[in-house]
C-alpha cells in the first residue's frame, strides 16, 4: 500500500483526487493521511470525496474512511475501468470540472466509452473553469491523441452550484502519444469568452470584454471575444477565459470567475496582466496547464516536454504524485519540463 501524505506541497484537495486517479489506473491500493490538514476547514469535502468515490465505482474497489471530513482515506482500486454513463451531483458548489479532469485518464482506459454528467460549481476561484477545459486543455489532449467532448449543459457558481457539465471520454485504441512543446512561437490570435449569467441588464458581458480589448489594443493586440448571457444558472455569476493561440501550436489561457466585490473590470485586468505574463515567460503552456498535464504525460509512451512559465505548488505537487505511483522520472532543466511517460499501454 502506497503511504501519502495529503498535507504535502500543495496539501490541497488535488492531492487527493489524482492519488485516486492514478492508484485506480496503477492498481495500486493507496493510503492517504493528513487530508487538507492545513487548511481552514481540513478532511474531505463533498468534492473531493466524490472523485474517490466514483473511482472506486469506476473499478469496482473497495473504500474506507469516505465520510465528510475525514482526514484520511484507504482505498483498493479494482481491476480496470468499466466506463458506461454516470451522473453524478457533488451537492454543493464544489468544482465539477475538477472532477471531470480527475476522471477523464481513467476514461481513456476504460472497457467503452465514459459518458459523465456532472453537477457542481464549473466556475469558480482555485479550479479549472469549464471554459478552460473545453477551449484550452482538450484541445492540447487531442494532441495527444484523447478524444474527449465537453459540453456546458448549464453554468454554476459559488455557493449555490448547480453547475452541470456532459463529458463523453472515447478509450484510446493505443498507446497515448506524448506531447512536445518546444517553443512558443510568435501569439497568431488571442480568444476571448465572456459568460454572466442573470447580469444582462448590468452589461456585464460587454464590460467585460470591452476592458480586455482596451487593455489588448494597448500592446497592438485585437482580441476575438465571443459573449454569453445566460438565465439558466441557479444563481447569478460570471466568468471570463482569455486565450492564445501562437503559430508553433501552443495555447495558453487563464480564466477569472466573478464574486461579490471583484467588477467585471477587475476580472479583465487579471486575464489580460496573467496572460501576458505567461506568454512573456516565453512559456509553451499556461501556468494551469504546466500542472494538468503532468498526469497525461506520464501516461503516455516517449517524452513530453513543454516550457513552463513557474514552478508552482501544484505542478510540484503532481509531478510528486506520478513518480510515487507510477514510477514516472521527469526533469526541470530551467523552465523546460521533461517527463518519460510509464506507457499505460
């Protein structure tokens, strides 16, 4: 049984949701301890107790200690991944597109195709937006050779959630191929979409956008903003992502979501200043990306290698996560990433 300590780097709740992910696609049964110890409310939530118990219902294993604000976890992942169609309701606002990321490696395994509706929080601060996921990361998973949909089936936000996503995960038919990102480039086109959802009359989309265009015109930029006002959510919300596209292939994107206190013209300055500072890095991925991907190359047969704009947290975090359970190597030459995928096939 594999010891982790979830108090580790980040010691966030990530820690605990790829632990799962990965032991379930390694078989290997996983010990973890000191569950979010650090922060203000430490054990499980509802979100990450969700992750492991769909990876338990994924492969038919066995779990213990899976109660709300338990601090530490035993679990015995089954043999291989069934796939088929699944909804599952986190019941709070915790992040949804957390666990569809969680769960899309074992997807790509799976016997057929995972087919996911998920309802939770899908915008929100400290989690992968929905728009992120769609626009930003699979996109670069295609790449690999995943074939992933992702589909907003309604917006959701702190506190109340809601939030409702459909992710279908086709399993691979060989190996996954690894991802090089060797240089940025020069920016072809930067992408914008700026969602408000029950905030029509207050403009908030056009605020929005109209502030990242007046900040990206500034640096000779003219941006492709696409609006979406919405009336469907449970409650009112927003959300902005900003993205890159360069000429070598690469994307790069930060996303921002609204909260009492933060104007739509704070939420543009912080995508456009992020973006910029990533892109000025000379960075191949977003600093998200950086650590996203970490599970999906160490998954895939070669090396991948990609420029990062920091060490984070996170990345640290992941990259400490797939060389305990899969026995991955990787290495940091500057801001250059590389990791030997274990080939899961």
């Amino acid at each position: 049984m594999i010891e982790i300590d979830g108090s580790a780097y980040s010691g966030s709740g990530t820690i605990v949701r790829y632990a799962a992910a990965l032991a379930t696609l390694a078989g290997k049964s996983i010990r973890i301890t000191n569950i979010r110890a650090r922060r203000p409310n430490p054990g499980l939530r509802p979100q990450h107790l969700s992750v492991v118990r769909a990876c338990c219902e994924l492969s038919g294993g066995k779990l213990q200690g899976d109660t709300v604000g338990s601090r530490e976890i035993l679990f015995w992942p089954g043999e291989g991944v069934k796939g088929g169609r699944f909804k599952w309701d986190i019941g709070t606002g915790g992040s949804a597109t957390m666990m569809a990321f969680s769960l899309i490696p074992l997807g790509l395994w799976a016997r057929r195709p995972l087919e996911m509706e998920i309802t939770g929080g899908l915008f929100q601060d400290n989690a992968p937006s929905a728009l992120h996921m769609e626009r930003v990361l699979i996109p670069c998973l295609e790449k690999m050779g995943a074939s992933v949909e992702l589909e907003i089936l309604r917006p959701g936000y702190v506190p109340k959630g809601g939030g409702r996503i459909r992710v279908v995960v086709h399993p691979l038919d060989g190996p996954l191929s690894p991802l090089v990102l060797g240089s940025q480039g020069s920016v072809e086109k930067i992408r914008g979409v700026a969602l408000a959802s029950h905030l029509r009359q207050r403009k908030v989309t056009h605020r929005i956008a109209r502030k990242c265009e007046e900040l990206l015109e500034a640096k000779g930029i003219r941006p492709d903003f696409q609006l979406w006002d919405d009336d469907t959510a449970i409650q009112p919300g927003a959300s902005v992502l900003l993205w890159a596209e360069t000429t070598t292939g690469c994307l790069l994107g930060v996303d921002r979501a609204g909260k009492p206190g933060r104007s739509s013209e704070d939420m543009a300055e912080y995508v456009v200043r992020t973006l910029m500072e990533d892109l000025e890095s000379g960075a191949t991925v977003d600093r998200y990306l950086a650590d996203q991907l970490v599970l999906f190359a160490a998954l895939a047969r070669g090396k991948s290698s990609y420029l990062i704009p920091r060490m984070t947290d996170h990345l640290e975090a992941n990259l400490w996560l797939v060389e305990m359970i899969l026995g991955c190597s990787w290495r940091l030459e500057g801001r250059n990433l590389r990791i030997e995928g274990v080939s899961r096939i």
